[in-house]
C-alpha cells in the first residue's frame, strides 16, 4: 500500500465522538497509515515545520481529517496549513508535493437538509469545496474529492443512544474513506 497520510484537524479530540471515531477505524483498517493529530502533537499550536514538511514529502495519499468549522478548516489545521504550506514547499517553482493524491474528508454538525439552495444556509455541502479544490490545484496535488457526513455533531454524551448513532455515522463515515483510500493503491 502506499504512503498515506492522514492530518487530523480537530481542535480537541478527547471530546470528540464522530472524528475520534474515524481516526480509529482508519488505523484499524490501515495500520500502515500514519494519522498526524495535530491536537495531540502540537497542543500549543506552535509546529515543527520541518517535520510536517517531511512527512508531507513522503506521502503518496494525503487526506485531511476535520469537523467544518465555519464552513472551512477548524482554526487549528487553517493554522497548520498556513505555516506547512508555504511558497517554496508545497507551491511555486520547487514545490515538493504535486502529484500526490488529496482526499479531504470532514464531518458537519448541521444536517444535510440544511446544506441544500432550498435549505437553511442556501447552499450544498459542494458548494463550499471549490476553496479545497483550489488548493490542490495551486499545489500540483492530484484532488481525489471530498468524504463527508453531515449532521454529526452536537450530541449530548448523556444520550447514550444518540451517541452511539453517532458512532455507527462515523463508522460508515470511515469505511467509505478507507474504500476510497485504497482505490488509490
């Protein structure tokens, strides 16, 4: 299998349920992959630039693992992806990463109901991706698409039935990524 790599960009993983859940039925499905979770790495925020780069470097399959957060990136990976991704590295002339295979794979809180024109934010979960797309582009990155399940959120860890719901989505959530992972390989 290749080298995939999985950044995860959830800002506190202790409490989560869903993405929590994903990351362990990744590494269970593929124990080769190397899950970066940026939380635990770096709980201060302050990154090894240098070793996010190499590990970068070596990846054939890089996905990125998030709760949307503001229709984007959560602050601590739009953090991460300013500092790692810089001019030089993974864009410009001598960038290193074009080629590789990007999967962005997330989670949203809100359901998919209201990810529709007609719905409540008045856009498709699709509509909020070009800024993915282009990233990739801008970095010569082979973009794979995206994984996502919607309405994953904000569950009361009191509800016992809600929270394992919520476990089986993530499940369901991880194996479609670990198929669309080893389509790649």
């Amino acid at each position: 299998m290749k080298n995939i790599v999985i950044i995860s960009g959830h800002p506190d993983l202790a409490n989560s349920v869903a993405n929590a859940t994903i990351l362990n039925e990744i590494q269970t499905a593929l124990p080769d992959a190397q899950i970066r979770k940026l939380d635990k790495l770096y709980p201060i925020w302050q990154f090894d630039i240098a070793a996010e780069q190499a590990v970068l470097e070596q990846a054939d399959v890089i996905v990125w693992q998030f709760p949307f957060s503001w229709y984007s990136l959560p602050a601590l990976m739009k953090k991460w992806l300013d500092e790692v991704f810089v001019h030089g590295f993974a864009h410009g002339s001598k960038a290193v990463l074009g080629g590789k295979k990007f999967i962005v794979s997330f989670t949203t809180g809100a359901p998919e109901e209201v990810y529709q024109p007609d719905g409540f934010f008045g856009h498709g979960v699709d509509d909020y991706l070009p800024q993915f797309e282009t990233t990739a582009r801008l970095c010569n990155l082979d973009y794979q698409g995206a994984v996502y399940t919607c309405g994953i959120g904000y569950t009361s860890r009191d509800d016992e039935a809600a929270v394992a719901a919520q476990r089986e989505e993530a499940k369901n959530h991880a194996m479609r990524l670990v198929k669309k992972i080893k389509e790649l390989s």
